[in-house]
C-alpha cells in the first residue's frame, strides 16, 4: 500500500509498506505518549510531594491497588497488541508468495550484482515489473552486506557461505534508491545502487534487450554502457580526475609503475588481466580494492570494456559520460 513520507523514510511503494509503516507509528506514538505521561506525573508530584517543614503533613496511603492494576494491565494489553501486529507483519514479510519471480542478489565489496533467470546480469540496478512480487535469494563474496530499499520498508542481511531471502512487491514504476547498511570497508558509502520498477510490457523488453546487448551498436558504444552499468564508474573516471582506481582517461598504450616498482604497458591483455585478476599487478599508489569481475562479465563484454578504455587515449573522444 502507497504511504506518504514522513522525517524518517521516503513514501512507501510496495504491498507491505503500509503495514510497516501503521505499526511504526503505533510503536511510536505510544511510546512518546507512555513518556510524556511518566515525565510530566513524575515532574508533578516532585514538586507537590517536596520536602516540608509543614508540621502535621501527611503523605497519604503507602499503596493504592488500583492504580497498581491499572499500570500492569495496560502496558501488558499494549504489548499483547505490539507482539501479535508484529509478528503477522513478520510472517507476510517472511513468507515468498508462490508466483514469485526469483532474482539471485551477490554483494561485494563496494557493489551489487543481480542475475536473473533468463541469464541477464546486471551491477547496481536492479530492474522488476510493478505489481509483481520479486524474491531475492542473497549471498555475499566477501563480508556482511545489508540490502536496504527504504521505499519497500525492506533490509536484510547479506551473508557469506548462507543465503539470506527477502521479497517485495513494488505497487509503482519509478526508481528507488538501494543501499548497503551494514559498514562493509572503505567503499561502504559508495555501495549505492537502484531499484528500477517499470511495467511488465517493459520489463520483457528489457529483459530482451539486455540479452542481446551488443546488437547493433559498436564495441565502443557498448564498453562506455557497460562501464557504467558494470559499476567501473564507481571507482574509475573517464576524465583523468582521481578516484579509488586509476583513471581510464588518456591511459591505454602509456607504462604505468606498478606499485613492486615494475612497470606494465598497458595494453589490451594487462587491461584484461586487471578485470579478471585485478590484484595480481596493481598501480603503484593504489589499494588493492578491487573485486574480480571472473564470471561477472562474459569475455564479449571484457572485450567491449577494452575497445571503451582504448577510445579514451585521445582527447576527442574523451567521453565524461
Ligand atoms: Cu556493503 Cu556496506
């Protein structure tokens, strides 16, 4: 059910949201109710019950049976209330409906990547049809990640060696931001990626489309797509500016200095072993950050990536995106 914002999160977008939300605000409003409650009563009698030299005060019964019944009851009833909501919302959130369209989720250090059943693959944008609901099946390569889309109110863990499961079901097109929650290293706040929900007309389109991605355009044009799809655009620029990996800009056919002090041409099968195998020569004054992208990308792909780096060595075609 759609729900406005509020200070806290972003309208809800997906069949859970509305629960989600309603029980929060509950949990809320009656904890700042219960608060006020106690702070103010609490303030009021300091002040009526204060010590006095008043001879012959008395401060009244030491117990009152009713007032003792009442405190126990109500917050008792309050939490019946709280546990039982909870635990049904639980259970919808838990339960992958049977018709269910299963995308396998793999976080890494900094980025995600989705494959779906037709074979396609993706970095960082996750695309689904609306009103169709999306099992995530989710695993990481390396430490805890945290799959967060704050519009469908869903989060949850992405662990190494076990898979982790969360669905949703998104009830409007557009795009949402999806984050990483879990500290997972330096690149943890770049760890940045979308939630594309487009109609399901769209969505077979797409699907279509990005499995045969390379038809009809060239190996360049097709590198520059995937250097943004492919998250290389996270830590490579394309302008020379300076970011967590060397940049592409003017660097195809230069020798670069190793950071063991040796020096590598770059040429097309240095390129080639950097995507597959990035730590095994990595640029003097760089981290070893790099994940290696051995069976995220298909060697078309690699080769297209390749043809991308190669256009950038002369300025006119420097292409910033
Ligand atoms: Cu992955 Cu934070």
């Amino acid at each position: 059910m759609d729900t406005t914002g509020t200070i806290f999160l972003p309208p809800g977008q997906s069949t859970i949201s509305g629960e989600v939300d309603a029980l929060f605000n509950f949990i809320l409003f009656a904890s700042i109710l219960l608060f006020l409650l106690v702070v103010i009563l609490s303030g009021y009698f300091v002040f009526r019950y204060r010590r006095r030299t008043v001879p012959g005060t008395t401060y009244g019964k030491d117990h009152n049976v009713k007032l003792e019944i009442a405190w126990t009851v109500i917050p008792t009833i309050l939490i019946i209330i709280v546990f039982i909501w909870g635990f049904r919302t639980f259970l919808k959130m838990r339960v992958v409906p049977k018709d269910a369209i299963e995308i396998k989720v793999t976080g890494q250090k900094w980025f995600w990547s989705f494959d779906y059943p037709e074979g396609v693959n993706t970095v960082n944008e996750l695309v689904v049809p609306v009103d169709k609901p999306v099992k995530l099946l989710m695993s990481s390569k390396d430490v805890i990640h945290s799959f967060f889309v704050p519009n469908f109110r869903i989060k949850m863990d992405v662990l190494p060696n076990r898979y982790s499961i969360t669905w949703f079901e998104a009830t409007s097109a557009g795009e949402y931001n999806l984050f990483c929650t879990e500290f997972c290293g330096t690149g943890h706040s770049e760890m940045i990626g979308r939630v594309k929900v487009v109609s399901e007309k769209e969505y077979g389109e797409w699907l279509e489309a990005t499995a045969i991605p390379a038809e009809g355009i060239s190996p360049v044009e097709y590198g520059a797509r995937l250097y943004q799809s492919k998250a290389c655009i996270t830590c490579h620029s394309v302008d020379g500016s300076l970011n967590t990996g060397p940049t592409f800009y003017k660097k195809f056919g230069e020798q670069e200095m190793m950071a063991d002090g040796s020096s590598v041409k770059v040429d097309e099968n240095y390129l080639r072993e950097s995507i597959l195998n990035p730590n095994a020569r990595v640029v003097a004054g760089y981290a070893p950050v790099m994940p290696t992208y051995q069976g995220i990308l298909k060697d078309r792909e690699i080769d297209a990536l390749i043809a991308f780096i190669k256009s950038l060595k002369e300025d006119t075609t420097a292409n910033d995106e």
